[in-house]
C-alpha cells in the first residue's frame, strides 16, 4: 500500500505516484561526467566575464560620450556669452547693466562644467572597473586554452605513437 504524505502546500501525494512529469518518491539516478561539468562551468565563468568586461567598455564608452556632448554645449554657451557681450558691449558679470541672458547662459556653462568633473571622476573609476575586468578575463579564459593546448598536445603524441 502506498504511503501517504502532506506536501507543503498542503497536496497529499502518495510514493510510487507520477506528479506532473515527476516520479515521486524513487531515487533519481544521474550520470555527470565530472570533465563535462567542470568544462562547462569554466566556459559559463569565462562568459559571465567576458559579459562583464563588455558591460564595463560600454560604460566607459558611455561616460566619454556624456563628457564630450557636455564639453560641447558648454562651448556653445560660451560662444553665445561671448557674444552677448560683445552685442550688449557689457563684460563684467557684477555690473548692473548686464545682459541676463548672458548671465544664464554663463551660469549653465558652469553647471556644465562641474558636471563634466564629475563625470571625469567617474570615468576614472570605470576605466579601472574595467582594467580589473579585462584582467579577471584574461586570467578566466587562460586556463582553458593551457588545457586545450595539453590535450591537443596528448592527441598528436598519441596518433605519433599510432603511426610508429
């Protein structure tokens, strides 16, 4: 007689009984060849570096982007204040007289500017995320292609020793 049990969510199931595509209660019986696992999961390591190594590129490229599109427009506000003074021909930003437009104009190239220091603090730190990413890579993929080389090595010498 088959022996019953309360599951947790409260579903009785009896040993011996077929559970949505699973044998319930019998051993499960798998062969894992231990080369095959372990290749496998040093080619799953070196692709989750080798994603991190890009995901830390494209941020770096991402960064130097931001950095060059804001030093841009902020030379664009300068030509533009500079203009401003030379049309109002009022160049001293305490006078009393001076253009507000070129007053906001200068203040948001300012704000560009110290944006783009943070930015380049940033960058800095990424450039080296990805220094040490690239470095784990290449240390994550060497392995492999030393054991590669042995094996291909093991196989020549065998088939040489075939031919003899």
């Amino acid at each position: 007689m088959p022996v019953r049990s309360g599951g947790r969510d409260g579903s009785e199931r009896r040993s011996g009984q077929v559970l949505a595509g699973f044998f319930v209660g019998a051993p499960e019986r798998v062969r894992v060849s231990t080369g095959f696992r372990t290749m496998k999961s040093r080619e799953a390591a070196v692709r989750l570096k080798r994603f991190e190594a890009d995901e830390k590129a494209r941020k770096v490229a991402e960064l130097e982007h931001m950095i060059r599109e804001f030093e841009g427009m902020a030379n664009d506000l300068d030509r533009q204040v500079k203009a401003e003074e030379e049309r109002t021909g009022v160049k001293d930003p305490a006078h009393f007289a001076y253009s507000t437009f070129a007053r906001s104009a200068g203040q948001r190239r300012d704000n560009l500017h110290s944006s783009v220091a943070g930015l380049m603090a940033k960058l800095e730190a990424a450039q080296r995320e990805r220094d040490e990413a690239l470095e784990q890579l290449t240390l994550a993929d060497a392995p492999a292609t030393r054991e590669e080389l042995r094996n291909r090595r093991r196989a020549e010498r065998s088939a040489g020793a075939i031919l003899r």
